[in-house]
C-alpha cells in the first residue's frame, strides 16, 4: 500500500511543485528559527543584565537582518538562487546561535542553576 502511495506522489511531482513546497518549507523553518533565536537571545540578555554585562544589540541585528531576508525566498524560484539565498538566512541563524551558545552558556547555566537549586 505504502509503495503505491510513494509510486504515485513520485510520478505526479512536478518541478515547480517541488519548488513551491521547498519554498513554503523554507518560510517556515525560518520563522521558527528566528522565533528560536529571539527567546535565546531575550533570555541571554536578561542574564546578562543581570551580571552586569552589555546586551547584544549586534546579534538582534542580525537577527532582523535574516528577519528581512527571509521573504525574499519568495522572489527566488529557480533552485540555485533560492538555496544560495536560504543558505545565507539560516547560515546567520544558526551562526547567532552558536556563538550564543560559545559565549553566554557557562553564565546562562550558572544562573539557571542558583534559581533552579535555590
């Protein structure tokens, strides 16, 4: 049964359908990643006031940079452009997020902890 279902999305699947979807899909993905990133970068920040440190304004920006870039997917059909332009938006997503990650996790713990334990 599963085989005749592939069978018949594999034959009827055209290019451009492929192409709308992916587009749809990196829409999506997008929205969820800079959701993701802005909670990050919120509670990072709120910790980081609270020792004392400066925000990152630098990293919002870029945030709203992918922000911006992300509904040009749309404009982007042809396969080549489209995934060079999703590359760079997720690229700048996911780069906020390890550098993050690198450069506020030991304090974000640490935080979580003393409130955690206590």
């Amino acid at each position: 049964m599963f085989e005749k279902l592939i069978l018949l999305i594999g034959t009827s699947f055209t290019r451009a359908e492929y192409i709308r979807l992916t587009v749809v899909q990196g829409l999506i993905w997008s929205v969820a990643d800079i959701f993701l990133v802005f909670c990050l970068l919120k509670l990072a920040n709120l910790i980081r006031r609270r020792n004392g440190k400066r925000t990152t304004f630098i990293r919002y920006l870029l945030l709203v940079l992918s922000a911006l870039l992300t509904p040009l997917l749309i404009l982007y059909p042809e396969p080549g452009s489209f995934f060079m332009l999703e590359s760079i938006i997720f690229g700048i997503q996911y780069m906020i997020l390890l550098y993050t990650l690198i450069m506020d996790s030991r304090m974000v713990m640490s935080e979580l902890k003393k409130n955690i334990s206590g």
